[in-house]
C-alpha cells in the first residue's frame, strides 16, 4: 500500500463542492438525436483562408519556431471573428467545434501545425503537456502497448471516455486536435456530454450521485517530479465557479488503486462502472471521422471524448498522424498549472 505521504490529496487545496440535486441545463445538455448536423461546425471561409495563406507565406520567408508565433505578428480580422464563434460555442454553445479544414493539399505538416498553433491562441493558451514542459504533442502510434507511464494516444488501442489529465493537479479548458493523416481503418472520434450523462445518472441512480463526488485515487501516469507522489486523490465531478465540471479516466482509477493497494469499496465500484455504463450508451454520443486539415475542439471540463482502436497503414509517412494542444486560461502555463 501507498504510504498516506504518496498519495496527493486535493482535498487538502480546496473543499468538496456542493452536490446539483436538480437536472443540470443548457446548450451542452444534449445526445446524438438532438444535435442538428451542423453544430458545432465551423467552415473556414474565404476571408479567414486568404488570411491563413499569407501567414504561410510570411513564414516561408521568415521561419521561426512554432512556439514562438503569436497572433499579433499578423493581419487576422477574419480569423479573429471566426475564433471568437468557436470560443463562443465552446463556452455557452455545444461545447465542441470542428474547423473544416487547413489546405492540407496546400500546406505542409509543419505549415498547418504553424497555422493551428497561431488560430489556438485565439481560444485561449497553449500549456504544458507533460511534466518535461512539451507543449505540442503528437498523437501517432509508437507500438507500445496502454501501461503505467504509457498514454493511449501514442497506441493504437480502443480509448474509454476521458478528459484530459484528469490524472495530474492542472487539467486543461480545452483540448485540440489538427488532423494531419487518418489511420487506414478505425480510429473514430467520440465525445459525450457529461451534464447529459449526469441527468441520467441523477434520475436512474440518484444513490450513487453523491459518491462521483467523493475523492477517488488516480495513476498520475509517472507525470510528475521524481521525488512526488504517484497517486492523487480527487472527485470524478465537481461545482467550479457554479458549473458542473468532470475529471475522469477510467483505465487511471483503476491503476490508482491497485498502485495504492487499496481495495475498491462497493459503493465506490458500483458509482464508477455505472457512470462508465451511462457515458457509452450509443444514443448520447456524437461520433466523427477525422479528415486531412479539420481541428477539433471540445471543452474538457465538461464533455468526455475518446477514440477507437485502428489499424494504420505500415508506410511511416501514412500513419495516423493528429496534433494535440492543451489551452488554459488560469493558473502558469507549466504542466501543473
């Protein structure tokens, strides 16, 4: 078992918030059959294009690294509206948005990872994502299998529901991916709206609501300094700022515990399978398959997303290739905030 000192309580930092008894509402209260076709999807018009391109030309004659680039440094009207739609429909819309697409035919890979770094900036600040300070991940299968220190998104295997660094203190607003190459087979996007999945789980299991909003022990994946706890201790939904807030992966619970030696209580058990239950019921889910030059960007405090497993293709340049951006408004912009 985890000495109490090996274990990172965030209780100690804040208190247990208060508990919705009644449905939660709003635009990101929804399912599969109540989105239109058009939700969340953002064209990137002609205007905003123009504007892309001559980014794209600057650069090729003035290369900078990509961190480097702020929006400042160019001519964005266009773009600047078009984002503010996509914060817009993030943060009191459907809480998720498709761009569709980078020129891809036009662009190179590290031209559209320069365009798409400058366009997340309008939303908010591109973080850390992992405890070595890399603050653009790619997302491709290294042939390594799930594992204590391994993340799904470098393999090829079936994700579950999950938000972002659920495992660690400082979890990201917003998750982006840039789509540079599809996998040959597989690989289907999901999201699901956890106020909907709360609903659910508030009228069919009201007993076990008040547990996902006790403390549960999560694998910090060996995402953290040598010397600091390997386990944290958080609830799976919070109150932040009067709005309902998830925090969750599976696969890091369950390695938590087990890490911990400490034995899943009943009660405990019985609230994270049931929540696991509701979230994959197929009718509230909203699935896509990712193309060449489209971003996604879904709030991760309050929607769940995850992907299938694929099959790649062996040629190196075909594999699955996305880019991911973590952005936080609050808080350093190191990995733990």
């Amino acid at each position: 078992m985890q000495p109490a000192g090996n274990i990172l309580s965030e209780l100690d930092r804040s208190p247990p918030s208060a508990i919705p008894r009644t449905p939660v509402a709003g635009s990101v209260v929804w399912d599969a059959a109540s989105l239109r076709p058009s939700d969340g999807i953002v064209k990137l018009d002609a205007e905003a294009l123009h504007e892309l391109r001559s980014v794209v030309a600057v650069l090729r004659d003035n290369p900078l690294p990509v961190e480097m680039l702020e929006p400042d440094c160019f001519r964005l009207d266009a773009c600047r509206q078009m984002m503010a739609r996509v914060k817009e429909t993030l943060d009191a819309g459907v809480g998720f948005v498709i761009i569709d697409k980078l020129p891809m035919d036009e662009f190179s890979k590290e031209e559209a990872k320069a365009v798409y770094w400058i366009l997340s900036q309008l939303v908010s600040r591109p973080v850390a994502q992992s405890w070595d300070g890399k603050m653009i991940y790619d997302v491709t299968d290294l042939g390594k299998p799930p594992g204590n220190g391994v993340r799904p998104d470098v393999t090829n295997a079936e994700q579950n529901f999950h938000t972002d660094n659920s495992y660690n203190v400082c979890a990201p607003d917003y998750v982006a991916l840039l789509c540079l190459r599809p996998a040959k087979e597989g690989g289907i996007s999901s999201i699901v709206s956890f106020h909907t999945v709360y609903n659910q789980m508030l009228a069919k299991h009201p007993r076990l609501v008040d547990r996902l909003f006790g403390p549960y022990l999560f694998d910090r994946n060996k995402e953290h300094a040598p010397d600091a706890p390997p386990v944290i201790s958080h609830p799976l939904m919070q109150v932040v700022n009067g709005r309902l807030t998830s925090r969750l992966s599976h696969r890091h619970v369950v390695n938590g515990y087990r890490m911990a030696g400490v034995q899943l209580d009943p009660l405990s058990e019985d609230a994270l399978e049931t929540l696991e239950t509701t979230m994959n019921q197929p009718h509230l889910i909203r699935e896509f398959f990712f193309e060449p030059g489209q971003i996604q960007i879904v709030d991760n405090r309050r929607l769940g997303h995850r992907r299938t497993g694929y099959t790649d293709f062996n040629d190196e340049d075909m594999k699955r290739h996305l880019v991911r951006l973590w952005l936080r408004t609050e808080g350093r912009r190191f990995y733990n905030g």
